[in-house]
C-alpha cells in the first residue's frame, strides 16, 4: 500500500512516517517514485511504538533494528539481546526513580517551609489602631464607634465600626467593609489561571504600564498617605512596592472583597515599607476623614468602576485628598462602543478621553508625564469585562494638583 493508507491504517501522520524512514525504523520497497508499505514495515512500526512506550529513544531504537538487520539474528540469539536491552532499560528507570524521589522529597520540604511562612501569625494586617481617628461615617461623616472582638499587636483583626446614623462597618480579618455597597465575584482564578487566561495583548500593555510606573513616576519624592483606587490583584502594588519608601500609610480600597481578601494576602507575604488600611466599599462612599490622604494611585481602579458609577472617580473622592496632592493613574477609553458591549450606555461618557481630559483640567491637575499603552481588543477570560468588538485604548499619567 501507499504511504497515504499505511497512514491512515495505523493512525498517524504521514511526516511521522517519513521521519521514520530516514531513521530507517521502517524500510519500504519503492517501484518508481512511489514507496510501498509490506506488513513487514507494519510490523515494524508496531515494534517502534511499543519500545517508545518502554521509553526507549528513536536513536535507541533505530540502532537495536540496526544490529538486529546486521547481524541477522537467531530467534534465541534476538531473545538475549532484548534482554539485555530491557534489562539496561530498567536499570536506567531505576536510577530515573531514584532521582525523581530526591527532587519529590526537596519539593516537599520546599512547601513545608513555605506554608510555615505563610502561617506565621506575624504578617497578619489588620486596621491598625492608630489610625482610626482618620476614619469617619462614608454616608454621613459622623464619627465612628469601635467594638472589638480580637486585636492582634495593635491591630483589630475582628469588630464592628458603628455610626450614629445606623451605618455600620464590619471589620473581617482586617479589612473594614461596608457590606451593603460591595460585590463578591465567586468565580475569582488564582494567579497562575489568571494570567495563563489574559490575552497577550493584555499583557503586553500591563508591561509598558509597569516600565512607566517604575521610570517616569518620582515615588522618591512623594510622601505622606496613599490611596490606592481599585488594588483589584494588587499588581501595581507589587510593582512599585520597593519604590515607596515615603509612604506612611497605603491604604487599598476595592467594592469587589474577594479581590481585595486576595489582594492582602499577597501583600502580608512582601516585605512592606508602609503601614497599610483594607476597605471594601463603593469608591463615592469612602470612611476616611477630609483631607487625609496625599496621593492618589489609581491604576485602571476608575476605568474598571466606571461601569458602576455615574461620574469621574477622581471628582467623587476629591474631599478626601490634601488641598494639594499627586495623582498617578492609568486609565481606559473607548472610541466607539459595540451595541453588545457590557458597559452599560449611562455609563459610557466616563470612557471619553475628551471627557478625561476635561475632568484634568477642572481638578486643576498639571499633568507632568503621559504615556499611551495602545489598545486591547480582547482581554481574555483573565479580563473578561471587554466585548470582543470593543477596542479600549489606555493611557498613564502622573500629575499634581498645587495651588499653593
């Protein structure tokens, strides 16, 4: 037969067959141009298959069908030969065992010591007690009444914030949240299935944002209090956390909590520079004091809540920052909408970059460096809120509001 039925007789490819053929595993007659399969070339390839599932080499198996048609065997001459063979063999998946176990029993000490690390009851962060007289009712702006159930070094882990208006905080393993304005996602991916998830156009721009962060922003210059807008993963955190030397309080708010719960356990296991405050809540209803915070850090927090509010951002928590105060944001923009796509009409204006730039300039915000990323057409099932019609550019900014 053909080389195309032999193929297809014994489910393969035809370039497999013919890498068999240089290696001589199968030898074929050929009558003009054409080569023609026997059952002894059937034979023969079962004989391949079976020693690669032995986990022989094709150079190995090449040269055992070499000495086999050299020497032209007797059928107890062959047998001695193959035993001889298999008996290598094993010997070699022995000493493959061996060494596999080795690399088992150092893996598994690798996992003790870290879940040791990770228990370690020292990197707990809770809402640490000095700072709670910059917190105030999100609703009303009226002060907050503690009620403890654990505190770990000066830090409530477990408690409740009461307001005289009825609002009410509960403090869960350190994170404040305001339970009545946040959402759950329970299908959140771990890292590793987040990331083998996201387009590689996604990750190509969270690259060009991460070489901007870390080169154009001056993070050794700016002091004080940070608000992080939106930590999400706590990507651009982790990127910057060696960088922030003069930070005296980081404080990471986010209306998702399964984000943020991820989001703290990745940063209790950094070596941190800053004290840091969790809060779950809408971005519109912040329980900080007036004033209180010196720089804002909103990397795609405003773009990724957008489609939830009804104004800038920025302009919403503007009562929270310093009269003067620094902004490094990267935000997202859409140039036309598909009629699908999941962000809903209302809210659409807010991914105006005309709009963007308006809103810039009524903050009074001197913008000191600007960067485009390019676009995304799809963000993968990592980042799933993007339509596939939808093309959303994004920028970088790093600006400041000073008037003096």
């Amino acid at each position: 037969m053909k080389i195309g039925d032999f193929s297809k007789k014994h489910k393969t490819t035809i370039d497999t067959i013919r890498h068999y053929m240089e290696l001589d595993l199968i030898t074929p007659f050929k009558k003009g141009s054409h080569y023609y399969f026997t059952e002894d070339c059937s034979q023969d390839l079962e004989k391949v298959r079976k020693l690669k599932n032995l986990d022989f080499t094709l150079e190995e198996i090449r040269k055992i069908f070499q000495y086999k048609r050299t020497c032209r065997m007797s059928t107890k001459r062959e047998l001695d030969y193959l035993l001889n063979i298999y008996t290598n063999k094993k010997e070699d998946v022995i000493k493959e065992i061996k060494r596999l176990n080795n690399i088992l029993i150092k893996i598994d000490l690798e996992i003790d010591n870290s879940v040791t690390l990770l228990d370690n009851e020292d990197t707990r962060i809770g809402v640490n007690i000095k700072y709670l007289d910059m917190l105030e009712c999100g609703m009303c702006g009226g002060e907050l009444e503690l009620s403890t159930k654990e505190i770990v070094r000066n830090q409530v882990m477990n408690g409740f914030l009461q307001c005289s208006c009825g609002k009410k905080y509960t403090i869960n393993d350190g994170i404040i949240i305001a339970e009545d304005e946040i959402i759950e996602y329970k299908n959140l991916k771990d890292d590793l299935e987040y990331f083998e998830g996201v387009d590689n156009s996604y990750l190509r721009l969270m690259s060009k944002l991460n070489k901007w962060l870390r080169s154009k922003v001056p993070f050794d210059k700016l002091k004080g209090n940070l608000l992080d807008v939106g930590i999400g993963r706590g990507y651009g955190y982790t990127n910057i956390n060696d960088l922030i030397k003069n930070i005296n309080l980081y404080t990471a708010v986010d209306f998702n909590l399964v984000y943020l719960k991820q989001c703290k356990k990745i940063i209790e296991k950094h070596d941190n520079l800053c004290d840091f405050l969790f809060i779950s809540c809408n971005f519109l209803n912040l329980p900080l004091k007036n004033h209180t915070q010196n720089i804002v850090f909103d990397i795609f927090g405003s773009t990724n809540g957008s489609a939830m509010l009804s104004e800038f951002p920025l302009i919403s928590i503007e009562s929270k920052l310093a009269k003067n105060y620094s902004l490094i944001g990267t935000y997202g923009y859409v140039k036309r909408f598909n009629n699908n796509s999941p962000i809903p009409p209302e809210s659409r204006f807010l991914y105006n970059i005309n709009n963007h730039d308006q809103y810039f300039n009524d903050l009074n915000i001197s913008i000191h460096s600007k960067l485009e990323f390019g676009y995304v057409e799809n963000g993968g099932k990592g980042e799933d809120y993007l339509n596939e019609d939808d093309i959303m550019f994004s920028y970088g900014l790093f600006g400041e509001k000073n008037i003096g």
